[in-house]
C-alpha cells in the first residue's frame, strides 16, 4: 500500500487525504457577520445502536479538523486530538457538552446559521463542509452522551508491494569516493558504478515479504557516510543502515577450498593452479568448477606458478630454485630446469618464447624456451648488467623488453635485444613488485614506501601515484580538507584582527573628536552661560536706571507741586507787598507834595514839613521794609521757580532717560532670551555629546577588548590547526609506514589494481585514474600473494589457507533505527538524512506534515539517539546537512525556515527566516561559512551563517528549485528545478554559468561527485543522469 506519495510530491501538489483535514474549529471570538449563512441541514439518524467516536466520529475530526486543531497549531486554543482535550475546549470554554448538542460549539459551529460556520469557505487548505449525514452523526453522537466507547485496538499497518514500475527517485547521492551512486527509486535503493554507469548492487531488506525491496515504503532519503562503507535509507518511521562487507570470506567451496600454497589464475580468468595439501598441483576450470588435471611429482614445495597465454602451459619453480614446465592437459611435466639455487619473481612472456628470473646472486636472468619445448637455455646471464634485483616483468610490445626493479628505486626498461637499458623509472624507493597492464600499454609498480606509480613505458613517464587505500585516500582527503578549511579560518581571522586594528584606530580617532567635540561644547555652554549672566545683570541694571528714573520722576512731580504751591503763595505775597509798596509809594509822593506844599508856607509848613517829613521817612521805611520784603519773597520766589525749573530738568531727563532705557532694556531682554536659548540649546548639544561620548567610549572599549577576546580565538583555531595538521602528518606518516609497503601486485581483467601489503591489507584501484575503490584487511595480518578473476580478490601465502573478497559492493542491512507501528522514535516519514563528518553520528529529519518537523542524531554503530532535537519546526523537515567541521546541524523544512543548531551544547543558534514556500534543500559551501538553501518559492538563497544575512537571492525559476549542490571547494552551485533543468550559478555574483537539460523531467534530486567534475540527477521519470560539469555534456542515461 503506497500510505502516500513523496515528500516532494507532497508540497508541490499537496497530499489527497491530509489537504482535506482544514475544519477551522476555533471557539475564540469571531466577528459576527451582519448576514451569517442559513445553517446546513441536518440528517435524521435513526439506529439503536450508539454511535461509536473511534470508528466514526475521529475519523471525521481527523479528516477536516485536526490539520488547525493539534498540539502544535491549536486555533483558539482548541486541540481535538482526543476526546478529553475537545472538552477540555479552547479560549471560550468546552467545544462539547454531553447530551445536548444544541449547546456544543463542536456541533454549532459545524452547522452554522446563528454561530460562523465552519470551516469557513474560504479556509486555506481545502476543507469542506460536513455533509447533512456526517451532521447528523455527529448530533446523535453527542445527544447520545458523546461517550467515548471502547479504545480502539490499534491496527497494524498492512504494506501491499509497491508496483516496480513507480521508478520515481526522489533521492540520490554520489559516495564520498566518487566510486558509486545511491539511488531510491520507488521503494528500492539501487548503487549505481560511476565509471561504468552499472548497477553495481541493490540493497533488499530480507525480512521483507513485499519483494526483493530496501523499504515497504517509498525511499525519500539517502546518504552514504564520510568513509562510503555506510549506506542509510530513510522509510517510514525507519531508518535502515547499511554496512560494506570487506570482510575476508574463508574459501568453503572448490576449487580453492583445495588450496594450501601457491595460486595462479590464466589471464583468461577460465583455468586456475593451485597447491593441494601435499604438494601436488591442481589444475581447475573456474568456469566449470571442476578439476581438469593433477600435476604430481614435486619432490620439493612449490613457491611460484606462472601461465603463459597457451592453456595448456604452466611453469612452476620449487623453493630449491628447479623449474619445471607442465602440460596440463595432458598432467605430465615437459621439462624440469636447475636454475642452481633459489630464485624469484618468474616470469614468462605471453608467447611462450622467453622466461625470466632474479638468480640467487640477485642478478635478472633472461632464458629463451627451446623450439621443442624440451628445455630453457640462458641468453642473458645479467640483463642490463643490474644488480640487487628485486622485481621485474617482460614485455613484448611494441618490442621486447624487460622492466627490472633495483633496490635503489630505480625501474630500469631492457631492451632484449641489445641488453640495453632503455630508459629508466624512478620510484623513489625500492620496488617490491611489478605487473603489466593487460594491454602492456602501463607498467604498474609497487614500493617499499606502500606507493604504487603507473607508468607509459614508451617515455618513462609517470602517469600518477597512489599510495592510500580507499578508507585512507577518503580519511587523509578529509584531513586535508579540514586543515585547508581552518587555514583559509585562520586568515580569515587574521584578516579580521587588521581589520579590528583598523577599527579600533578609527574609534580611537571617534571618540578623540567626541571628546574635542563635548569639550568645545562644555566651553561654549560656560561661556553661554557667562554671556547669559551678563546679559541678565545688564537688564537688571537697566531695570534699576529705569526704576531709579521713575523714583526721580515722581520726586520732582512731588517737588514741582510742594513747590508751585510755595509759589503761588510767595507770588501772592509778592503781589500784595507789590500793591502795599504802590500804595506806599503813592501815599509817599503825596507826602513829599504835601512836603513840597508845606515848604512853600511859613512855618506852619516847617511844622508841617516836620510833619511831613517824618511821615516821609516813615514811609521811606515802610518802603524800604516793604522792598526788603519785596526783595525776599521775589528772591524766594525765583528759588523756588529754579527749583521748579529744576525739578522739571530732572524730570525731563528722567523721562529721557526712562524712554532710552526702554529701548535699551527691549534689547537687552532679548539678548537675555537670546543667551537663555543659546545655553539650553548648549545644555543640549552638551548633553547629545555626553551620551556620544559614553557611546564613542563603550565601542572604543569594545574594540579595544575586541583585540584579545580575538586572540583568544585565534589562539584557540591555531591550537585546532595545529592539531589537525598534526593529526594529517599521522595518517600521512601511517600510510608511508613500513607495514604500508607493498609485497604484491596483480591485474584484473577490468584493468583494477590489486596490491597486496606487508600488514595483510589488500587495496583495489582503478588503472584508470588510480582511484581507491576496495580495501580488505586479513585476519591474521600477514603479507599475502593475490590473484584475481575479476570478481574477487584471493590472498595466500604458503603458511595458511587462502581467503577471498568480493571487489563488487556487497552491502548488508547492519541494523533498523525505528519501527513502522513506532512513532515516538521516529515521528513519520524519514525526509531527510545525513551522516556528520567523522561518520560517527547520523542526523535524521522526519515530521508529521503540517504538525510537526522532527529532528533526532542516532548513533551510527549502537543505533542509539544522541541529540534528540525534538519538534523544531512546525511541519516536516525535507533537509539536513552538517557544516563540514561537524560543529553545526542545519535543518530545512515545511514551515519555511532554515534552523542552525549547536550540535555538541544542543541548542538552536540561530533561525534563517526569507523564503516564502518550503524550503526543500541545503547545502554548506566547503569553507563552512555559507549555505545556500533551495525552495519552492523559485529560489535559491545564500546565507552568512555567522551573521544569518541573506547575501544573495538567485530567481527566475519557472517551477520549484528541488535541490542544491556546491561543486567542491568553489562558489559554484548546482540546481535542481522542477522544470526539467539543472543549472550552475556562481553563488557569489548570482552569475548562470550553465544549463544541463533534462526536460520533461521533473527533477527530484541532484548530487556531485567529490571531484567536482561530475553531476548525477533524477525524478520522476527513474532515469539517473551523468552530467560532465565543465560543458555540460550528458555522459550516460540510465534507464
């Protein structure tokens, strides 16, 4: 039974089932309409039997409520997962009142008319309304009591086989080693060779009963771990992990069961030779599986065995050094040759006409075969005239010659015919063994120092060196990788310590203006403020000169008028005195007239002139009494006018004074409002300075402590440098140790390299390219001999019984993480995988959808969860991938959001929030300071992931871009989009670089090899495609 289709499939078109689980029963307030819609109608359920809430009414709940009302998404606060938290009720109370559905907003709500219906029409997930039968249900169910019955036993799920034509692959990824492809097509995982773009192998869980299938459920996710010798496919609620068998393999079955010395196998691969028990040789068809022949007559052990390309010839040599060439065919001996002690490495031509041998002086010996076959006759007693011989090989194209290795390292190329050294090959350490490619066009040779050169013998050119086996290439490419990567931190940081420098100079020069600049501002507020005082005295003293003009003012007003009264007095009494001397003077004349009359009589006048005279006089007096007086009250009067006169001065120019001090204290006021303003307007510039300064000085102090913390970072990535440039010079200096140097060579039909090494390891290279592709350890850690049949590799040695390896993969299931009818260790489908970089933990992504997003790091060899991250998105998780230095988890999902979790403190660092759909991939650029995410938004995005910034959108995608890649160590990444193309963009400019067209194909998924010259993507169709990165070339289609 397919439960439901992919995770991509899912949020591209949504699944059928859950999209309808949308019934938006919310009991918090809603704004009611001003014309709510009639109410649905109501069927009349008639039965005698309750209604039963497992089996008819959850299955409602499940199907149009619980995508808004569970656990993690629970609308006014009503979760309806189970029938306690439904009367339990949200926001307003109880969503469930037993017996009397009328009152129960589960029922009311449903119904609609007075209450808003619900789901509402336009609710965004596709639900629709109950139908008049499910109403009714639901009525009866409640007005029955809205019991909840019996518990419904849990059913196990029933898988039906997935039909093999559902090839769909929604996950892939290239090895660690470049050597295979991992495939999920439909519910089956396939490994794909990337040299010969084969199926190499399949992984089938046994324990299945739905066929020869990885999964009863179809494959969503793969990863193959650091050291490719675990595969992990992700199912349903399962993780299944799966081991690499390099283990040797005892040899139960004929004919090399039968074999206790020496093997050779024909180069046809069809016929081999082998040492019984008691020396005799067996001469088997590997084909047949059936002894041909026994040869017999060895009277001493049998240490070597060569073939020609003739079936029916063998040459074998005993420890004693005597050679003996067999037919076997006819299991007799032709002839039998003393070579006058031990010898080794023998060979023989291909034709059958010349064999050759290191002598026991160790001096290289080429003999030619007699036309009879009835014997060997020396022709060169010291080819080349070398010495200290350790191994050679002969060959015949495109002339006769023989490849002689010297204990110094040197490859010395003889030319037969002459005895002339050709040319020579240095391999830089002495040379234990040498084999020729099968087409003579390579000569392969094995050193001392554990490295294998291949070399053309027609220059003498080496074509490239190995010395690693695969695990070791794969953990030493890591180490550098990871030396490299913490170099390129380093000078990052360093760069950052300049630039701190730089900064802290610049703060330094900050804050000494904010300094100059609050000074200057204190100044001009102290000398505001004394200008202000000023100003302020001046309108004061002003205002006193005013007041002090109004005081004299009134007081000459008060004089002026004490004194006009004075005046008027003193002027009445002048007038009087004036009137009183007129009188006086007139009553004077007329006394001298009646003087001058009274002369001009007798002496009666005399008399009367007397008379008159003293009245004269006395009036004289009166007069000069009344002038006096005159006098005196004039004299006053004209005081007291000057005084008037003065006071009016006085007045006058208080006046003159009072209107210019007027005019003067207008401006000096403003001056005064002026100077106010300019002090507050300081007060202020002063108090922004202040707050700049304490501001200028917080950053310059953190600048400055910013230099030491930062040490301390450096000092501490310098250490974790030091280490893993110490711990690259380890692996390096274990692969160049003694143990490490090769014993034997042989070449496979499939031009693979078998070298042997003194530890009983046994690698397996390409002659291609001279990549790793199998390492097998003996168990008892001897050196060995090894031959192959292209199939599998046979170690021996004259001490014990042979063993063999497969060189094809062959993956066994290791063990289950999870169990289908378990969901509290693994919540639902497994979505996402991903092993971290020391392959010790692996991190898995699952999540009901809609609900929940799942993230959980188990333990690779107990199957243990590590880190248990709980829901850390609210919908399923589609990625997960571990920076390249393991410290950080990061995590894609439905919600629309990339976490950062602190893998070792099991804590979210940070969340990268932008994108508008689901995020489908991620991936880290190798320099661990960038990822860039792919989404169903039609975009890709790059992020710092130290400051969480999004520092580019690429756009422009028609369909949904499903999966992202960085090609090696450089900006480039690859796309997968759902339109059938995959294109390359250089992350850091947004540049497109190129397009790999796979239209028609709805593309899932996209890897690249750890070369970087190689894309492999597939979708919907099945077909896996090989893309050549730098032109885009479509190299192979598997169908």
């Amino acid at each position: 039974m397919i439960r439901f289709i992919s995770v991509a499939d899912r949020y591209f078109y949504m699944q059928p089932t859950l999209l309808l689980s949308a019934m938006v029963l919310s009991v918090a307030y809603i704004a009611e309409t001003n014309a709510l819609e009639p109410p649905l109608q109501v069927a009349q359920i008639e039965r005698d039997t309750p209604v039963d809430y497992s089996s008819e009414i959850l299955p409602l709940l499940k199907q149009n409520c619980l995508a808004c009302h569970h656990a993690k998404e629970a609308e006014g606060g009503l979760v309806m997962e189970t029938l306690e938290t439904i009367v339990k009720g949200g926001d307003t109370g109880t969503a469930l009142v037993a017996g009397k559905s009328a009152e129960s907003l589960l029922f009311t709500r449903a119904v609609g008319g007075d209450e808003p219906l619900m789901p509402p029409e336009d609710n965004g997930v596709g639900a629709k309304s109950l139908s008049p039968e499910q109403l009714g249900l639901l009525k009866l169910w409640i007005d029955q009591g809205a019991k909840a019955g019996k518990a419904k036993v849990a059913e196990s799920i029933q898988w039906q086989p997935i039909p093999e034509s559902i090839r769909t692959v929604y996950s892939l990824q290239v090895s660690p080693d470049g050597n295979f492809a991992v495939v999920g097509r439909g519910n089956r995982v396939i490994v794909v060779d990337t040299a010969t773009h084969e199926i190499s192998g399949r992984l089938v869980d046994p324990s299945l009963t739905v066929g020869e299938v990885t999964d009863v459920d179809l494959i969503q996710s793969v990863a193959v771990s650091p050291q490719a010798d675990f595969i992990a496919t992700g199912g349903f609620r399962t993780v299944r992990l799966w081991r690499r068998s390099s283990q040797e393999v005892g040899i139960d079955e004929i004919p090399f069961a039968n074999a206790v010395g020496w093997l050779a196998i024909h180069p046809s691969k069809d016929l081999a030779a082998l040492v019984n028990a008691i020396g005799d040789i067996e001469i088997w068809s590997l084909r047949e599986k059936q002894l041909k022949s026994t040869l017999k007559g060895n009277t001493e052990r049998v240490v070597d065995m060569v073939w020609s390309e003739s079936l029916d010839s063998l040459l074998s040599v005993d420890e004693m050094g005597n050679v003996t060439k067999w037919d076997v065919n006819g299991a007799k001996r032709r002839f039998e040759y003393d070579a006058g002690g031990p010898i080794k490495e023998l060979a023989w031509s291909r034709d059958g006409t010349l064999v050759a041998w290191i002598s026991p002086e160790g001096h290289p010996q080429l003999l030619r075969m007699k036309a009879d076959s009835a014997g060997l006759e020396m022709q060169q007693e010291s080819l080349g005239g070398l010495t200290d011989v350790t191994a050679m090989a002969l060959l015949t194209k495109p002339a006769l010659a023989v490849a002689i290795a010297s204990g110094n390292g040197s490859v010395s190329l003889v030319n037969v015919a002459d005895n002339n050294v050709l040319r020579k090959m240095e391999h830089g350490a002495p040379v234990d063994s040498i084999e020729l490619s099968g087409d003579q066009s390579k000569i392969v040779t094995g050193g001392s120092d554990g490295v294998i050169q291949v070399w053309n013998p027609l220059d003498g050119k080496s074509l490239f060196k190995v010395r690693e086996s695969r695990a070791d290439s794969l953990t030493i490419a890591s180490a550098k990788r990871d030396s490299e990567r913490q170099k390129g931190a380093l000078t990052r940081l360093n760069a950052r310590t300049e630039a701190l420098k730089k900064t802290l100079e610049n703060e330094d020069a900050a804050l000494k203006k904010v300094k100059d600049e609050h000074q200057k501002a204190v100044a001009a507020l102290a000398e505001g403020e004394k200008k202000r005082v000023e100003a302020v005295a001046v309108v004061a003293a002003t205002e006193a000169k005013i007041a002090k003009a109004g005081t004299d003012s009134e007081s000459a007003r008060k004089i002026i008028e004490a004194t006009s009264v004075t005046l008027v007095s003193k002027k009445s009494m002048v007038d009087q005195v004036s009137k009183q001397l007129e009188a006086q003077k007139a009553e004077f004349k007329k006394a001298l007239e009646e003087a001058a009359k009274a002369t001009a009589a007798a002496e009666q006048a005399e008399k009367i002139k007397v008379a008159a005279k003293s009245k004269s006089d006395a009036i004289q007096k009166m007069i000069d009494e009344t002038n006096a007086t005159l006098k005196k009250a004039s004299d006053e009067a004209a005081a007291e006018q000057a005084k008037i006169d003065q006071s009016k001065k006085m007045l006058a120019d208080a006046e003159t004074i009072n209107q210019k001090s007027a005019k003067e204290l207008d401006a000096q006021k403003k001056a005064a409002t002026d100077t106010e303003n300019a002090k507050q307007k300081s007060e202020a510039d002063v108090a922004k300075r202040k707050q700049a300064l304490s501001t200028a000085t917080a950053a310059q102090k953190r600048a400055a402590d910013a230099i030491p913390n930062h040490q301390v970072v450096i000092q501490a990535e310098t250490t974790r440098k030091e280490l893993l440039d110490q711990r690259l010079a380890s692996l390096e200096s274990g692969v160049a140790a003694a143990g490490n140097a090769v014993c034997d060579l042989t070449i496979g039909p499939d031009d693979v390299v078998v070298a042997a090494r003194n530890d009983g390891s046994v690698d397996v290279y390409r002659l291609s390219d001279g990549r790793a592709v199998a390492e097998f350890v003996s168990a008892n850690r001897k050196p060995l001999q090894v031959v192959t049949d292209g199939s599998m590799v046979i170690g021996f040695n004259l001490e014990s019984a042979p063993v063999s390896w497969s060189i094809e993969s062959n993956w066994v299931l290791e063990r289950t993480i999870g169990a289908v009818d378990d969901p509290t260790v693994v919540s639902d489908r497994v979505t996402a995988l991903d092993f971290s970089p020391d392959g010790k933990s692996l991190a898995v992504g699952s999540g009901p959808p809609s609900r929940s997003g799942q993230v959980v790091v188990f333990d690779v060899h107990t199957g243990r969860p590590v880190r248990d991250f709980g829901d850390l998105h609210s919908d399923t998780v589609l990625g997960l991938s571990f920076s390249p230095d393991g410290r950080i988890l990061a995590s894609s999902a439905a919600d629309k959001t990339i976490r950062l979790l602190d893998l070792r403190r099991g804590e979210l660092i940070r969340s990268l929030e932008g994108h508008t759909h689901h995020v489908l991939s991620i991936a880290w650029q190798d320099d661990g300071q960038t990822i860039a995410s792919a989404s169903a938004d039609q975009t890709v995005k790059v992020w710092n992931v130290e400051t969480g910034e999004q520092r580019r959108t690429i756009s422009g995608f028609s369909k949904e871009i499903t999966s992202v890649v960085f090609i090696e160590a450089t900006n480039q990444v690859a796309l997968a989009c759902a339109d059938g193309q995959v294109r390359l963009y250089d992350s850091s400019n947004g540049k497109s670089l190129r397009s790999f067209n796979a239209s028609g194909d709805f593309l899932y998924t996209l890897s690249v090899t750890p070369d970087g010259t190689s894309l492999v993507s597939a979708g919907q169709s099945g077909k896996v495609r090989f893309w050549t990165v730098k032109d885009g070339k479509l190299v192979h289609e598997l169908e």
